[in-house]
C-alpha cells in the first residue's frame, strides 16, 4: 500500500521531503505539478486536473488509498483553494468516487494567505542580513513606480537567504552552484527551525497521510 502526495512546486517537493525526513515518516512525494524551470508555478490549479488523471490510472493498477495534495494559500486564502481543489477532484473522480481512495489537502499559509516563501521566512534561524536589505530595493523601485509583488519579493529574500547569509563555509568555496541552492538548503537543518509550532499542522496531516 502506497499513500501519495501532490505538491505543488519544485520548492515544495524539496521542503516537503526534508520535513518527512525530520519527522523520520516514509513518504511518496510525486514529481510537482510545476516544472523546475518555472521561477513561478503559473496557473498550478489547472494543471492540477492533468496531474489527478495521472493518478487516477496509477491507483487502478497500484494499491493507493490515500493522496494528499499540498497547495499554496496565496492570496485566495485556504477556503477558497481547498474548494479549487475539491472541483479538480470531482471533475477527474467523479463526486461519488467511486474508486476506493481518500482524498485530504493542506495549504501552505501564514494567517490565511501566502505560501512557502512565507513559512521558510518565519523557521529561518541564522541572521539574515543581505536577505534584508532587499527591502531598501524594494523601496528603491516603488519610489521608481514600479512594483514588486510580495510573491516575487519572498522567493528573492529566500534566494538571498540561502545564497549569502547561510551559504558561507569553507566547504562553499568555488562550489557555490552545488552547495547553494535552494535543494540542498533544505538538507541545511541548521538554517531552519523544522521544529517551530507554525509547522505543527502540516506536520500533523504529514502524519495522518502517511497512517496505513
């Protein structure tokens, strides 16, 4: 019996295993529904349906009783994404279901809205100097009437984070496209608080998902 999970980005398949390690839990993470290539994953609630139709022919030749999709909250809110994704299911599935399996999602968030970005920001645990002072470019653009949306914002600081604050051992020197990246950031445990309290309700659902 295989549980699975659907997660939404390249950055989230990464958090995600690294978290399932933490919490010593076995885990299928699936390929994400957005390619490495995207910087954004565009328009992930569509691409959601093609992803279920593949997991619809899995479960009918693999023993699956459970999948849990994770998704980004962003600016919609978990209400609202939780329905998006109840729509993709039913619409690949059937509202009856009628295969035998289980479905349960969780949203990625900070009081209702956000995404990953947002939680690695509040678990960071090293001084994050020259991810800060993006906010001073930040400024410099607005004045310039040109805006950055927090999306984008984050996923820079968090680049910034990994690249130059934490990223600075000897064992970095010259190898800085191996070892500083956002991939092998995550295996760093010592630059995120996988033990924080934000994290307490995805650690839970990790768990109940990864139950027999």
């Amino acid at each position: 019996m295989n549980n699975l999970l659907i997660v939404e980005s390249e950055g989230d398949k990464f958090f995600i295993e690294a978290l399932l390690n933490h919490m010593n839990l076995q885990l299928e993470v699936g390929q994400p529904i957005c390619s490495i290539n995207e910087y954004e994953c565009l328009d992930g609630i569509n691409k959601l349906e093609q992803k279920l139709k593949f997991v619809r022919t899995r479960v009918q030749k693999e023993s699956i009783n459970k999948v849990g999709i994770i998704f980004d909250a962003d600016t919609v809110g978990i209400a609202k994404r939780k329905i998006e994704i109840e729509k993709k299911i039913n619409l690949v599935f059937g509202k009856k279901n009628n295969i035998d399996i289980e479905f349960t999602s969780y949203i990625l968030n900070i009081d209702d809205k956000g995404e990953l970005e947002d939680i690695l920001k509040t678990i960071k645990t090293k001084d994050a100097t020259y991810a800060d002072c993006l906010l001073s470019w930040k400024d410099c653009l607005a004045q310039q009437e040109i805006e950055v949306s927090d999306k984008i914002f984050n996923k820079f600081w968090i680049n910034n984070y990994i690249m130059y604050d934490t990223c600075i051992s000897s064992k970095h020197k010259g190898q800085k496209s191996t070892y500083c990246i956002f991939e092998y950031a995550m295996k760093e445990k010592n630059i995120w608080n996988f033990d924080h309290p934000i994290l307490n309700d995805l650690k839970e659902f990790l768990q109940k998902l990864g139950e027999e």
